[in-house]
C-alpha cells in the first residue's frame, strides 16, 4: 500500500532513538512537524489512536524523509489491495487491510526478536506510540545516554498494549536462549 502515512505506529526505544538522532540532525521543520504531530496525537488512547487519521511528520513531499531508518512497521507495511489500503487509513473505515502473511510474520519473529534482547540487556522493551515516544525522545539532548543508563525517558509516552513478552512463543524463546524470563 502507498498510503500508510496516515497509520498508527508503534515503534521500539532503539528505534525511536535513532530516528530522534536523525531529527536532530535535520532540525527546523521536520522537528516542528514532529510536535506538531504529537500535539494533534498525544490525547489519544492506543485503540483511539488507530483511528484518528494524522500525516507522519517523518514525510516531505509525500515520501517518507527517514526510509533508510524507517521503524520495523513501515518496513513490513504492505498491501495487495491498493484501495483497500486507502479506506482503510485515509478514509477510516473499519476493514483490514490484505497483507501478505509473510510481512506479518517477519514483524512478529522481528518484534520477539527484539524484545527478548532488550530484556536480556536489561532494557526497557516496550513498543510506543510513534508520535508520542519520538516527542519524549526529542525533549532531551541525552536521550539516548540516559535510556541506556536506565532512566525511563519514554515516561508519559503512549506504551502499546501488545506486550510481545506475554507471548508463550516469546517467552518460550526466551527461556531456550537465556533461561527464565525476567522482567
């Protein structure tokens, strides 16, 4: 699908950061469009936010300004049905989107794959609203420093409900790898 800049993300801390980095980088607009994103966004619930239709502050020009760098999601967005893809993200409507399985699960190995190694490291291993952990991420120069020094910087971003270590195959996983699951 060419339209999924209108989704709901939800993207990993290490994602967020590097991203962030990016941003800073660019400064000017693309940093304007990122709270600009986050105040039209931030009041809404996870399930709300799925449904409120905003532009990714990520786009200039219709294209996506950080494709190299783009969160797992985007990486795997994929539609075999064009017009679908657009009711279902431009206009709203309550239908799914087809994709082909194997996008959903690549995403699903990548999301347990990245969760199990962020517990192992003892890292925080959740998965936050785009707009709202890239606005945590971008109120501190140190983000990325204080993240890895354990500060909880996405503190008040929206978390996603789906927490992939209530997975019995990421948990599983896990144990095969490391032992008990420590979180």
């Amino acid at each position: 699908c060419a339209l999924p800049i209108y989704a709901c993300v939800s993207a990993s801390a290490p994602e967020i950061l590097a991203i962030a980095r990016i941003v800073r980088a660019r400064g000017g607009a693309v940093l304007a469009r990122v709270q600009e994103a986050y105040e039209a966004t931030h009041a809404y619930d996870f399930g709300a936010r799925a449904r409120v239709s905003y532009p990714c502050p990520m786009l200039e020009g219709g294209l996506c300004s950080i494709y190299d760098a783009r969160p797992s999601v985007c990486r795997m967005a994929a539609s075999t049905n064009a017009i679908a893809c657009e009711r279902a993200l431009r206009v709203l409507l309550p239908e799914t989107i087809p994709t082909p399985g194997r996008n959903l699960k690549t995403r699903g190995v990548y999301v347990m794959a990245m969760t199990i190694a962020l517990i192992h490291a003892g890292l925080p291993h959740r998965y936050y609203e785009f707009n709202s952990g890239l606005a945590a991420a971008l109120a501190r120069e140190d983000a990325e420093e204080a993240w890895l020094a354990g500060e909880d910087i996405f503190a008040g971003a929206r978390i996603d409900p789906n927490d992939a270590i209530q997975s019995p195959n990421t948990q599983a996983m896990f144990r095969h790898a490391f032992g008990e699951v420590r979180v």
